[in-house]
C-alpha cells in the first residue's frame, strides 16, 4: 500500500437516507469505471452519540464477526476513538491508541463532532489521491465535503490490526 497516495473523503449529512442515496451514487460511479475506492462506509450517529455503521464495504475479511476489515479501517482513519467503540478484538488497542493520540493532536483524523454530530450521518471513503476530487464530487447532496491526506504508514499498520483481531474473534466464535 506504501506504493498509493491515500485520501479520506467525508460526506456529512443531517439526514441518513440523504447519506445513502449518496452512497448508493458513490457505488454506482464505481461500478461504472468512474473512479475506485480503497473502501467506504455510511456512519449515523444518533441524539446521544452512539454511532453505528450501516453499509460498508466488507474487505478482505469475509462477512461474520465485527463490522469488516475494510469497514474498520475506514472508521479508524476517520475518527480512531470510534473504532474503539464499534469493533470488537483486543488486537487492536495498541494501535488505536497510538492513532488516537494522533489524531488528538490533530494529525490524523477527521473532527467526528464537525462531521458527524449527534443525529447526522457522513459517508466516508478511502480512495487513491486521483480519484479524491471526483469522488468527493460525487458526494452531491452533502452539507459538508473535506478530503484529507492519509499516511500509508497508518492505513497500513491498522489495516493489519483490524484485521487480525477479526480473525481472532472468529477463531473465538468457532471455538
């Protein structure tokens, strides 16, 4: 992955249907030839803060357990302290501290309270820095649009965290 200039491009939006019809767009754009994307998830956050995840891409990690390698990477470099609270596996906490911390000292990240307050929803999307512009376009019923460069280093490392916790709690779940 060194080898891509990675973005993370957020849609924020004050209603979740109004995220989904974009979402649905940003796929179709995709499928058309349009643009590729690394991965891309719509987020809703209810009145008291909790967040869910409602579509997402599933990565390398086959359906199951958690919301997705892919899903969880997404959510990691959009606002680490969310990946915390919505993925399951203790292999990721080392990892989500450190990009915490970063993204605390705002390195990292997206404000998750600017881009997605309580009772709004955001699609969020990683994608090669050539399709940033057209993928951010295609977000068209957006209050808000940011895209925002991402280390490969940090896309990398979590990737691999998420993903081996993944395995770890379906290895539990089997057992």
């Amino acid at each position: 992955m060194a080898e891509q200039n990675l973005f993370l491009v957020v849609g924020a939006y004050g209603e979740p249907d109004t995220a989904n019809e974009d979402y649905k767009a940003l796929k179709s754009g995709e499928s058309a030839g349009d643009y590729d994307i690394v991965g891309a998830v719509v987020m809703n956050r209810d009145k008291d803060g909790k967040v869910r995840v409602t579509e997402h891409e599933t990565g390398k990690v086959s359906k199951g357990a958690g919301m997705g390698a892919g899903a969880g990477v997404v959510v990691g470099l959009f606002a680490p302290p969310l990946l915390a609270a919505t993925a399951i596996g203790a292999g990721i906490g080392a990892v989500v501290g450190a990009l915490r911390k970063r993204h605390d000292e705002k390195a990292l990240g997206v404000d998750v309270d600017e881009y997605l307050p309580p009772g709004s929803s955001a699609v969020v999307a990683i994608v090669d820095d050539t399709w940033a512009d057209k993928v951010e376009a295609a977000l068209v019923k957006a209050d808000k649009r940011i895209s925002k460069a991402i280390d490969s280093g940090d896309y990398d490392e979590l990737q691999r965290a998420v993903e081996k916790s993944e395995t770890e709690v379906k290895g539990g779940a089997q057992s």
